[in-house]
C-alpha cells in the first residue's frame, strides 16, 4: 500500500495514516510519503477552494513527486504482472475450452 498525504489534509488526518503504517509489519508492504505543506487533494491539476467545509488546494510540486512516487511503485509491485497474466490467461483459455457452449442456465458463453 502507498499512501501519499499532506500534513495540513483537513480531511485526513497524516498521523492516522502514520501510525497505520507504523503498526503494520515491514513485510506488509506499506510506504508512506508525508508532504510538509501539502493540503487535501494537493495530486489534483483543477482549481482549489473550500468545499463542505475544507480547503482543497491542488500543489504541482508534490503532484509531480507524487506522480513519480505512484510510477515507481506500480512498477516495483507489477513488475511480474505480466508473466502472472500470461500464465493465467494460458490456464483460463484451456478451461474455457474445455466447456459446453451452454451452462446449466442455459446462457451461452462467450
């Protein structure tokens, strides 16, 4: 899990999402990145204000660190996605085979 967030987030709190990555063990997979001055929704590129209360206050800085943190992260953790979905389609594909064009309902499958 990855979780970006802004100290000054009014809608999150930073030290929830710290002390649940704090609890958690190191081999749960779970990195944290905390921006110093970043508010609620700081990844965003449309305009900020207040809505229902909160300030939302989008922040290219950290959006393009975030952007890059997101990247590499989906990339470490994917990286064998692919092979794994070959693999699986190949399995899938010999089961699909191996059905009646029909189930017990009488529905065609594709």
């Amino acid at each position: 899990m990855l979780i970006l967030i802004g100290v000054a987030d009014e809608w999150t709190n930073f030290l929830h999402c710290e002390n649940m990555a704090l609890k958690n063990p190191i081999d749960a997979n779970v990195a944290l990145k905390v921006y110093q001055e970043a508010i609620y929704a700081f990844d965003e590129d449309w305009p900020g204000g207040r809505y229902y209360g909160h300030t939302i206050d989008p922040d290219p800085d950290p959006r393009k660190h975030a952007i890059v943190k997101i990247n590499a992260f989906l990339a470490d953790r994917l990286k064998n996605c692919q092979r794994d979905s070959i693999e699986q389609s190949d399995r899938d594909g010999a089961a699909k085979s191996a059905l009646p064009p029909f189930s017990n309902k009488g529905v065609a499958r594709a």
